[in-house]
C-alpha cells in the first residue's frame, strides 16, 4: 500500500513541471529547459507506490541511491521520462509523446492518488483533470479560477511589489515599466541613488537581472521573456539574502523553515540554514511578513507552499525582494533533509545546499565511493554527512550536494569545507 510522502500526501503523482509560465514565459525554453535539468531531486518526495513525471531521465544509479538513503525498494519509486518539447507545456509534451494513457493506467493502479506540481498553473490543473486525479491538497474540487489569478500575480515582481506594500512589507524604491521606458526611468534612478537593479518582471533564480550605474549603463536586450514588464529599483547595500518558507491553506500559514541564500550576482546558488548571526536578527519580522503573505494567499484559495525572499542590510535592516508561490530549489532538499534526519532522531538539523567544480570527472557512484571513502556520506548512526540530492551533472564535474548534521554551530561549513578538499572543487 503506498505510504505518505513528506508532503503529507499519499500516493502522489510528482509533477516536475519546471516548464511553467508561472516563472518565466514559455519562449524562452532554453531557459526553461536548463532549469528542468534539476528534476531528478524530485525523486527525494516519493514514497511506495508514488511517480515521478520528470522532462530528464534518471540514471539508475540515482535511482538506488535516493531508494536507499530513503529506505524504499527502488522498484517501488517509478519514474516516467516526459521528452520536453520546446515552447510547450510539460502538459502538452506528455501529449506529444503519446504518454496519457500510460500516466492514466499509472493512476488507476493507485487509487487515491493525486498531482503534485511544481508550478500550480491552469496547464497543470487541466491535466490533472484530463488524467482523472484532484491536484494536491485541493481534493476534487480543485484551485478556483481566484486561486490560480493570485499564483499568477505573485509570481511576479510587480503583483508582489504591490501586495507587499499593502501589507505593509518593507521594500526597496523602485519603479515597474515596460522595456521601452527602461532608459528614462534608469536614468532617473541611477541620477538619484547611484546604483540600480533591473529585474525581468516574471523571472526566477536570477534570470535577467543586471545592476546599472553611471558607469555601467548599458541595458539588457530584450529577447524571449524579457520583452514585457521590468521592475528598476534602488541597489542596496546588502549584507546577507534571506528567505522564509511557509505552506498556506484554510486553516491559516506555517513557517516551515528559513535560512540565508548563497547568491552570484543575484543568481542562487546554494543555501544555508538556520538563520544566524545578523541574518537571524531580521528573522522575526520576516515570519511576521511571511504569514501575513500566507494570510493573503489563503483568503485568495491558493493552499500550498509558498516562499519570501528578502535582504538585510549592514545596518540590520530587513526589505522584501520577491514572493515564489511554487515549489522553490529549497522546497524539495528541505523534505529530503526532514525525511533523513527523522529517520536519524535528528530533531533540529543544520543544513546547508551547495554545488562545487571538481578538478576531475566523475561518474556517480565514483563520486558517492568517494564520500564513503572520506567518512563524508550521510550516515544514520553518525546523523550527519553529505548527500548528493541530484543526478549525476551532465558536465562530469557540477556537483549538487546537501550537508545535514546537528544544530551545533559551523557543523555543516565544517563538513563542507572537507568536501570541497576530497572532490578538489576548483572553486
């Protein structure tokens, strides 16, 4: 009998539709398509008897690795390759591929069963529809037309600019414009605050976001989802990236976990949590604006998880940047963290994502040997170690891995930085 996944759900459909317009327009599929590379972590949210939808395949190797840190018997975990189609849905690329009827039988063979997507988007809820199954946590009824506006809104960085000041979230000055305007009102801007941040109004993880000054003024080309509306606001001075995870419903917002982002010239690369240090100092006021978004979301019909990104500045200051109602690249390592670490008895566990460059080529298993070699893969007894939460990178050499221990401060930095020496990271 399929058991629950982390999510509460059982037995679940996982839906790995990182091709969304929710984040960015469907022309800009390359874009999309090197962001569904990161599908296979989806595999750390199965349970017995739940299927994985995913654009890329997985290696086998991978495979047997999750089943085992998870305990589960791999055959039991079924992953269903879905070839992307560019500028298509992953709706409309299971239909290309002639997959309904297999998805279909996959569905009556569990009953109960129900979506999961990434991307809460009306592709989403009609497939759900079409295959026969509600759409996680909403039942048979579904996400109302509201619920799916309000994802919508909010995924941008305009919808949320403007909730966010009637809730009363402190934000950075800024103006919302489409391309066309962007020199007047960049101008403008840098004239009076020196610096500026251009943003793409539906984006994600950084994507065509540049910085401006009176010494850098050249603007970004508009192309393939950069050809709408541009958000130009004041650069501050930023001191650490935070952001705050909740999941939202009818009976009101959780907090499920917070934490600092690892950002390069604005593009996420890794994570870190808990909160600490000056980062922790902001932590109460972003659980306060965090519910209040929840709170919004709720009373809208969205029910799920949903994230608030924000800066803090030298001085302690706290500013919104960004709400990401969807699976984020945290959502899905941080179920995988809590499912390992209670298994463990590891009752608040400190962790952190990160990826590194390794000087030589390695396959996956050559890689996990390698931690196992070092003491450095995850262990239950030991409650710590390293997990590698996705597939084996296409390059040989970028590697994604999870760093799990106890709460005791710099654990997790000092298993990293052991990492980094035994696979050589260049960087």
């Amino acid at each position: 009998m399929p058991q629950q996944t982390s999510d509460g759900h059982g037995p679940t459909l996982v839906y790995a539709n990182f091709v969304s317009d929710l984040a960015l327009g469907l022309e800009a599929s390359e874009v999309l398509d090197r962001w569904a590379e990161q599908a296979p972590r989806k595999m750390w949210l199965l349970g017995p008897g739940d299927v994985l939808l995913t654009p890329v395949p997985l290696s086998a190797a991978f495979h047997r690795y999750a089943a085992q840190l998870l305990a589960v018997c791999p055959e039991e975990m079924t992953a269903v390759v879905v070839p992307p189609r560019p500028g298509a849905s992953m709706a409309d690329a299971v239909r290309g591929a002639g997959l309904m009827d297999r998805i279909r039988e996959l569905a009556q063979e569990r009953p109960g069963i129900a979506l999961l997507p990434t991307a809460l988007d009306s592709s989403s809820v009609g497939f759900a529809r079409e295959v026969g199954v509600p759409v996680a946590p909403y039942g048979t009824s579904g996400p109302t037309t509201q619920a799916l506006r309000v994802v919508s809104s909010l995924n941008t960085k305009s919808g949320f600019r403007d909730i966010a000041s009637t809730l009363g979230m402190r934000v950075p000055q800024g103006v919302v414009c489409r391309h066309a305007d962007l020199r007047t009102h960049v101008e403008e801007m840098v004239e009076k605050y020196g610096e500026v941040v251009l943003k793409p109004d539906r984006s994600a993880g950084g994507h065509g976001m540049s910085f401006l000054s009176a010494t850098q003024s050249q603007l970004p080309v508009a192309g393939p989802g950069l050809d709408g509306l541009w958000v130009v606001e004041e650069r501050l001075e930023v001191a650490h990236s935070v952001s705050i995870q909740f999941s939202t419903g009818p009976r009101g917002s959780v907090m499920a976990y917070s934490g600092e982002m690892r950002t390069k010239e604005g593009s996420f690369i890794g994570y870190e949590a808990p909160l600490r240090g000056l980062a922790a100092t902001a932590a109460d006021e972003l659980e306060q604006w965090g519910t209040k978004l929840g709170d919004h979301l709720a009373h809208h019909g969205y029910a799920g998880p949903f994230s608030l990104d924000a800066v803090v500045t030298h001085d302690g200051t706290l500013f919104a940047n960004e709400s990401n109602v969807r699976r984020t690249a945290t959502t899905t390592p941080h179920a995988m963290v809590t499912r390992l670490a209670r298994a463990a008895g590891l009752e608040r566990p400190a962790w952190l994502l990160g990826r590194g460059r390794s000087a030589k080529t390695y396959t996956f298993m050559e890689a996990v040997r390698l931690l196992e070699d070092s003491e450095l893969a995850w262990s239950r007894e030991r409650r710590e170690g390293v997990v590698f939460y996705m597939d084996e990178p296409v390059d040989g050499h970028t590697w994604r891995y999870a760093v799990i221990s106890g709460p005791e401060d710099g654990r997790p930095a000092a298993l990293e930085a052991r990492l980094a020496q035994a696979m050589a990271f260049e960087d």
